[in-house]
C-alpha cells in the first residue's frame, strides 16, 4: 500500500497533569480506542516522533483496544499530545522495557513458547506446576521480574537484577552459575507456606487459603511489548470460602521503568459477604517489617531461596499498597504482614506490589531506606495524574 492510501482514523486531544508538587516519572498515559469501521495498525504522538507506544487488544477481539504510553511530570505540569491512528502497518521498532513469556517444560528441553494454557479443576497440582518451563507465567521489568505458579498457590516469586535491562529469556528464573559470575540476577524469594509477594488467597477461618476447588485454570500472556507486559491467571467456578462459585481473573501488569505491579482481581460474581487477602511475607533471617492500617505494608530481611546454593543469601525488601474501596483490614501473623480485601459493587479488586534487593544497584541499600521509599510510593499512588481527552 501506498503512503497516499493510508487513512488517518481517529484523532484524540490528551492533556495530562500531575496535581503533586513532586516529579513523576514514567507515568503510564492509557486510552481507550473508539471502536473504528477500517482496522487501526498505528499511532503517531505529534511532536514526539520516536517516542515509544504501543496498541494493546485486551479483550481478544482482534482489533486493538487500548493505546498506552509514559509521559515524565514536573511537579504540577500539564503536558498535551495529539494523538492519530491510522491503517499504517506500525514499524514496532522502540526499545523493549517490558517482557512477558509462558514456555512449555518439553522433555527435548526445548521449551516452547506459547500465548496460554488451561487445565481443567480435576489437574494434579504437581503435574500442572513442573509441566510449565519456569513453573509459570513470567512478567519482567528493567528491574526485577515475577512468576506465577501455574497451581493451587499461585504464589508469586521474585527474580532482582543486578543492573536494569531485560535477561529472562535467557534465564527464565533458572540462573546458572556462569551466568551469576557474569552480572545476571536471579530468584531471590523462597515463598514456602507465605503468601510471599503479593499472592492472592482466599480468607477462611482467619488465615489466608489456596485457590483449591475450580472448574478450570489457565494462563495467558495477555500482552506483551515495550511499554508494557500483562498476564492474567484465570480460575473458573472457584468454589470461594463460604461455598460461593465465582469466576476469577487475576491480571498482572508491569509498565517500563517501574520496578512495582499492578494487579487487578475481577470476580464474577462477587460476594458482598466474602473476604479475599494478600500481603508480603516475613524475610527469614533478620526480618523487619510492619503492617499500618491505611493498606501499605512492608518487609526487609534475607533468606537463602535456592537449596542448591546454601552459600548465597539475599537481602531484599518487600511491599505492597492496598487503597480503599478495596481495603477491609491489616494484621499479621507468624510468617506474613496481611491485608485483607473486600470487592467493589462490580466485582473488582486492585492492588499495587513492589520489591528491592541489595543485588539492585538502583535499589535502596538499608531497611529505613526501604520503608522510607514504600511510604512516598504510596503517596504517588494516591495521588494519580489526571488524563482528559477529547475528539479532535
């Protein structure tokens, strides 16, 4: 096709602007695409050539649904783009700052790579949990990555980074020791009986529960790109504590240059009466931590997570921020720093989880330090930029 055939679709006006005093960097801009009669292959950010974005279809239809991008904020800053779609094929050249993959555990070590998987509720456990290469779907950032066991627990596990760049390809959580001399991070967190960083559970006779009784479960890597990576954990007919069966889709998000997540529960249907949890784990060796009622809690501490290298410990700080409607209580018990969670009236939860590692050169280096950055990262997430746009 032509140049002179390519069709300008839509055009969108968008104002962003951060009502805090302090810089944001980063800020994830996301759109929603009016629905077109011809099919939207691209965007341009006029005045911004080169400036990375990326066309998103979240709810498999194949068209896309969603446009994103990151803007950096001066204290009180309003920045304004105009954006046009159009049928151009995009070239999707920018720089990958986000990763996401689900591999196969093949017996010719291959290990393929493929878009989703199910099982059905009656699926062993163990079979399902060694079938997948790595035990899970993996979600990477600059500086850290997460896996979600494909199982009952469906923990989430903690890889830090030595320096910030994208190597879980090559890794996949299985570091070597040639590649530990060589700069590579690694697995930091033994979970155990925890609901290590940030795993969602059940809330049944006051401790948290695994996900046990379902029709089905899947994985998918919902998206994958250089502004940002999703995967989602699907449970059907969850028999939920208290006997209600719900549909569940627990989504992760990671945006580039941020070293926290975004997970959003969505339950269907939800149950006014039902309480959910998460929280963060206490570290094994030298733990320090607190639970505060406003939903942020946090963990500094080391452990020793691979049993195969004794000699090798970590130390490493973790956190998460739950914020009203979704807060119900904090406590904690003998291995974790919990918040308990109740859905909205549509049946949505969200939460933000985040980590630091000593192995992270760009990580904070002591406990104070760690709290100190947890509490002015609450802050920012309590006060989100304001995004308008309008139809040119």
């Amino acid at each position: 096709m032509s140049a002179s055939l390519y069709t300008l679709l839509l055009s969108l006006s968008v104002s962003v602007t951060n009502p805090s005093v302090d810089p944001k960097e980063n800020v994830p801009v996301t759109l929603q695409i009016p629905a077109s009669k011809s099919e939207i292959n691209s965007a341009t950010i006029s005045g911004h050539p080169g400036m990375a974005y990326q066309l998103d279809d979240l709810n498999l239809d194949g068209r896309p649904d969603e446009m994103v991008f990151l803007v950096d904020l001066k204290g009180k800053e309003t920045k304004h783009f105009t954006i046009n779609f159009s049928s151009k094929e995009g070239t999707n050249s920018f720089t990958p700052g986000t990763y996401a993959h689900l591999k196969l555990n093949d017996k010719g070590g291959k290990h393929p790579e493929i878009k989703a998987i199910s099982y059905p509720g009656s699926a062993d456990n163990r079979q399902m949990y060694s079938s997948i290469y790595g035990h899970g779907a993996v979600l990477e950032g600059l500086y850290n990555a997460i896996r979600v066991y494909m199982d009952n627990r469906q923990s989430v596990d903690l890889y830090a980074k030595n320096t910030p760049r994208l190597e879980l390809a090559e890794t996949n959580f299985y570091t070597t020791r040639d590649q530990l001399s060589n700069g590579y991070g690694r697995d930091i967190l033994w979970a155990g009986t925890s609901v290590a960083l940030g795993s969602f559970r059940g809330w049944d006779n006051n401790r948290p529960v695994t996900i046990d009784s379902v029709t089905s479960r899947t994985q998918r890597v919902l998206t994958t790109g250089p502004v940002r990576s999703i995967i989602e954990v699907i449970d059907e007919g969850w028999v939920a504590p208290g006997g209600n069966r719900t549909d569940m889709t627990q989504r992760y998000t990671m945006y580039a240059g941020h070293r926290d997540y975004i997970v959003d529960i969505h339950l269907s249907p939800a149950s006014k009466n039902s309480t959910y949890c998460t929280g963060v784990q206490k570290l094994l060796i030298d733990n320090n931590g607190f639970v505060s009622t406003d939903g942020l809690a946090g963990s500094w501490g080391s452990n020793i997570p691979d049993k195969n290298l004794p000699e090798m410990s970590d130390t490493l700080g973790l956190g998460i921020f739950v914020g009203a409607p979704y807060l119900a209580q904090t406590l904690e018990d003998d291995v974790n720093y919990l918040t308990l969670l109740k859905a909205d009236s549509s049946g949505n939860i969200r939460y933000h989880f985040t980590a630091a590692a000593l192995r992270d050169e760009t990580s904070p280096r002591t406990a104070d330090d760690w709290f100190a950055y947890l509490r002015n990262w609450k802050k920012s997430l309590e006060n989100p930029v304001k995004i308008t746009v309008k139809k040119k």
